[in-house]
C-alpha cells in the first residue's frame, strides 16, 4: 500500500457495505439523565415528563455487548454498523442535530440507526474511511431527533507514534489541519471550563457503556493508539459545547453541528467561549441569524468547534441534515 492507494478493505467497504437499519426501543427512565447532570454540574429534567437537552439520548438506548465480544481497543468486533475491518481504529468526528421536539422521561422511544454514507479519504495520519450514522428517534407516533454522526476509522498501520510523547490525533471529518491555536491575549473570556480528570473519563465510560480503552487505560492510549494521555469523550466535548450555547441563548438550540478537531486530554481545562463565525468550510447553520458559534480550546488548540442555531429549520419541520462534503 502507498499513500496513492487506500487499503483495500476500505475499498470495498465503501463500493458494497451497506448494513440493514437497526432498531432499539425503550422508556427512558429518570436515573440516567440524572447521572449525567450531576457528571455536569446541571439540573437534572423532571422525573415525569421532563424533556432532554440536545444529545442527552446519548445515554439512553445504548448497546451492551458483552466483555467476550469487545476487540483489542474495546469497541465490539462487530455489530449492525461497524464495518468488518480486523483490528481497526476508530474515533469519533463530530455530528449533527436536529431537534423536532424534545425527547422526554417516561415516553417510550424508538432508535432507528443505519449507515447514510461511506467515503475514503486520505488526511495526514493516512488512509481514512469515513462512516456517517443517522439515528432517528421518535416517541408519541412522532419525528423527535435526528442524530447523524461521523465516525473515522484507520488500519492499525497509520496510527502513528507511540508512548507519552506521541503527537496529537486530529479526528475531524477529512482530517484537516484546521486546529488553530490562540494566545491568552486573542482568546475571548470563556463562558464555561471543564476540568476533566480520570474520574470524569471513568464515570462518562460507565454511564455511556463506552468500553472505548483511550478513555481509561492509559497505557493503551499511549503505547498503541500514539496518544500522549487519556483522550476526553468527544460526546462530553460536545455537551459542553451546547451548554455553552444554552448560556448564550438562554435556551437549549434547536440545531447543532459540532466538529472534533483535535484530542483533549485530562491535566490542563477546556474553555468554552464564543468565536467568529468564518472562516474555512463554513456551512448554512454558521451563516443564520440567531447562530453562535462555540469554541473549546485546551492550551489554546481548538478541540472542538460547536455551531448552533435556533428557531431555524428545526423549529419548522425541517428533514434530515445533511453531513459535510
């Protein structure tokens, strides 16, 4: 294989793998999205009736395989939308949402998940292949969220470095170099700051049954994915993102589209604080009235890149979002 040619299971996984939807269905008890206000510091919904904020189903529905069917990095080996790649890598890009009407405590809820697209690229850490998800929750005979979420997966080869000094994995959709960085002097005032430790990491695996090893088993992380630390969650990235908007708005945005640019790592805080909106590969939510952009900066990279908007399409009945080209 040279730099000219993708591996050629990735060849073939994107010609002709096109997995059937899968379906979950359950009533969404309270504790779950109490356990997850308090990791965050926030009020948890009303155990009756109470609706979830953007991306809070992420601890519902979850899959629970078992330890006997985990791969080497913790991820099952297989399941209904993991391509059929020995000993790959994965990690989480970022993703969209649409929110039709909030989900809400009690309600019975059914996911239905499927692959909407598959795409090969090649970025600085190697070959890519580009999953992205749609999840489409509804509850009450009703369209509640759409969730799509882009997933990046690499052969064991290309993931580069080793051990503490290894350099940071960009994971953003096309694997760009886009992760800028800023001084305290050019950095805005940020609106919230998390301080993620072991503890943290630990408690968002086990709620999230995340069994993912860069999260908790450091020297994995470090001496066979190339991290230089445990990796933050991207989801818990993301959360604070919107809570951030939350702060801004006052209110919880109708449409988010949130990009992981590069690893955040427990030992130094994240800061949330509002950035222009331009730049590089804007797209229709950064350019809306009403809509903010988020930044999350540790030590002045960027690691995350929230955009929300509200009262938009969402708020009319808008289809499906679309992932980024």
């Amino acid at each position: 294989m040279t730099d000219g040619t993708p591996p050629a299971v990735f060849t073939e996984i994107a010609e002709h793998w096109r997995p059937a939807p899968a379906v979950a269905e359950e009533v969404l008890p309270p504790w779950p999205a109490a356990a997850l206000a308090a990791l965050l510091g926030a009020d948890p919904p009303a155990e009756d009736g109470g609706a979830l904020p953007p991306l809070w189903h992420e601890v519902y529905l979850r899959d629970r395989p078992r330890i006997a069917d985990l791969g080497e990095d913790g991820h099952p080996s297989g399941g209904p939308l993991l391509p059929p790649i020995p000993r790959r890598r994965r990690m989480f890009g970022g993703g969209r949402i649409i929110v039709h009407a909030p989900l809400r405590i009690g309600e019975r809820v059914r996911r239905t998940s499927a692959v909407r697209s598959v795409r090969v690229r090649h970025g600085s850490s190697g070959w890519l292949l580009l999953v992205t998800e749609r999840h489409v929750f509804e509850a009450g005979g009703r369209l509640r969220v759409e969730d799509e979420r882009d997933i990046v997966y690499r052969m064991p080869g290309d993931v580069r470095g080793a051990g503490a000094g290894a350099g940071v994995v960009r994971v953003g959709v096309g694997d760009e170099s886009a992760t800028g960085t800023a001084s305290a002097a050019e950095a805005p005032a940020p609106i919230l700051r998390l301080d993620a430790d072991e503890r943290l990491l630990m408690l968002v695996s086990a709620l999230t049954y995340n069994p993912h090893r860069i999260h908790y088993d450091r020297d994995y992380a470090t001496r066979v994915e190339g991290h230089p630390g445990l990796v933050v969650h991207g989801p818990l990235l993301a959360f604070e993102g919107i809570e951030a908007a939350r702060r801004i708005d006052g209110r919880y945005p109708d449409r988010v589209d949130y990009r992981l640019t590069a690893a955040a790592h427990p030992g130094a805080p994240v800061d949330f604080a509002a950035a222009p909106a331009d730049g590089p590969g804007d797209g229709p939510i950064r350019t809306e009235p009403g809509s903010v952009r988020i930044g999350g900066r540790q030590g002045g990279r960027l690691c995350i890149r929230v955009d929300a908007a509200w009262d938009g399409a969402a708020g009319a009945g808008a289809g499906a979002v679309s992932p980024p080209e």
